[in-house]
C-alpha cells in the first residue's frame, strides 16, 4: 500500500488536487471534512453534533474523526492506498492512525504539505464562498479561526512527522497544473518511479 497525508491549512487546495491525485494513482480518497458535510446533510446525530464545532471553525472531537477513519479503512480492504485529505488535523489523530495503519501492516509513505500565504489563502476561500454554500466559508471571522485553529493544532502534526522525516514541502502556489506536477514528482520519486 501507498499512503500519503496532503497536508496544509484551510484553502492551500487539499480537495482540489487529491482529485487530480486519485484520477491518476487509483488511491482511496479519505476527506474528514468531506465525510463530516455528508453527516450533516443526512442530518445524522453525528452529523448535528458537528455542525456547531464547524460553523464556529472549530475541530470536531478526535474520537469523532478517528471513528469515521477507523470505519472507511475497514470498509476499503482492497485499495492500492489511501489518500488523507484534512486528517489527521491533531497530534493525537496522527499516532491513532499510525496505530490504525500498523493493524494493517502499512504506514505514511509521506506527508506532502502545501505551502501558500495566507493572503492568498484567505483570496480563494472568499471567492469559493460565492458557490460552495459551506457555512465556515461565508465569514471573514470564521475563515481566520479556521487559520488559527491550524496553526494551533495542526501545525504540530507537520513537526510530529516531520521527526520520521516524512514530510515534503510543496510549492502550493501557481495554477492548479503547476501545483499537481510538483506533488506527482514527489511521489513518483517515494515510488522510484522517477526517470
Ligand atoms: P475541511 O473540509 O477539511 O476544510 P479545510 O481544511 O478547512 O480546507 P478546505 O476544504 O477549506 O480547503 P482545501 O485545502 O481543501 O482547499 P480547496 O482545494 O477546496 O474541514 C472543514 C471543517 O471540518 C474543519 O474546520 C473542522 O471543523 C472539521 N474537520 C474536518 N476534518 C477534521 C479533523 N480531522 N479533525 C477535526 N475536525 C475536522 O481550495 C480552496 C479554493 O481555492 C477552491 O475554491 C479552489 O477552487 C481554489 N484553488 C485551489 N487551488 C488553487 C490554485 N492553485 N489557484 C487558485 N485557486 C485555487
Ligand atoms: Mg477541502
């Protein structure tokens, strides 16, 4: 199996190139926040729960998270690899699915985290707030929590891996084509695939 872990702060374009990444490498696509947005429109009591955390911009509990991650690996036993998009978000989600990964005898290949200024950052979730209809999108306020929650909380899980020298600063800024050229380079180097 191939893991990989894209990692980087609210808008740095997770969503955007674990598409183009998952066209092109067969992986399991695994978004919590994905996930977490299908419970609240299915209105589930998970689902309910989450939606107050969200809409402040802040995490939803780690058991939370580590459950709906724990349930899709077992349902996906078959897959070449699985791409983590938006999780693991805390220094404790981060050795539970070292733990979860180690059941299945499989681990983090690497850890690609995308670099982007927070001017810009901020740019592109003010624009994808025009069509998203995500409700941590429509305020300023909430958009700067979401910054501040990632650099509190999240940030710590670059340094965490960063100790098994997982992790690959990627140029997050360019077009969209620019981006996924310079993430599938790295990755093709970690599968020595690289000509
Ligand atoms: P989540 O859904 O994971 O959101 P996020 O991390 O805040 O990131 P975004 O989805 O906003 O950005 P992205 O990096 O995917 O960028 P995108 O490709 O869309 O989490 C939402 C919430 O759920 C959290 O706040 C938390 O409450 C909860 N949650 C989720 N996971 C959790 C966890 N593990 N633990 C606890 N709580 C959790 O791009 C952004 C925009 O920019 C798009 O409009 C895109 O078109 C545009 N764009 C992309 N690339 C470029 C480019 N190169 N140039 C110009 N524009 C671009
Ligand atoms: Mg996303």
């Amino acid at each position: 199996m191939f893991n990989i872990i894209l990692f980087g702060p609210p808008g740095c374009g997770k969503g955007t190139q674990s598409e183009k990444l998952i066209a092109h490498y067969g992986l399991k696509h695994l978004s919590t926040g994905d996930l977490l947005r299908k419970e609240m429109k299915d209105g589930t009591p998970l689902g309910l729960e989450a939606k107050s955390l969200i809409q402040k911009g802040q995490l939803v509990p780690d058991e939370v998270v580590v459950g709906m991650i724990s349930s899709a690996l077992e349902a996906n036993p078959d897959v070449p690899g699985f791409l983590f998009d938006g999780f693991p978000r805390t220094v404790a989600q981060a050795r539970a699915l070292d733990n979860l990964l180690d059941l299945k005898k499989t681990s983090i290949e690497v850890v690609l985290a995308l670099q982007v200024n927070e001017e810009e950052l901020i740019s592109r979730l003010i624009n994808r707030a025009q069509t998203s209809g995500r409700m941590d999108d429509a305020d300023p306020e909430i958009q700067r929590n979401r910054q501040q929650v990632y650099k509190n909380e999240t940030l710590p899980v670059a340094e965490y891996y960063a100790k098994f020298d997982k992790v690959e600063m990627i140029d997050g800024e360019g077009t969209i084509e620019e981006i996924f050229s310079r993430l599938q380079k790295s990755i093709d180097t970690k599968k020595g695939l690289a000509s």
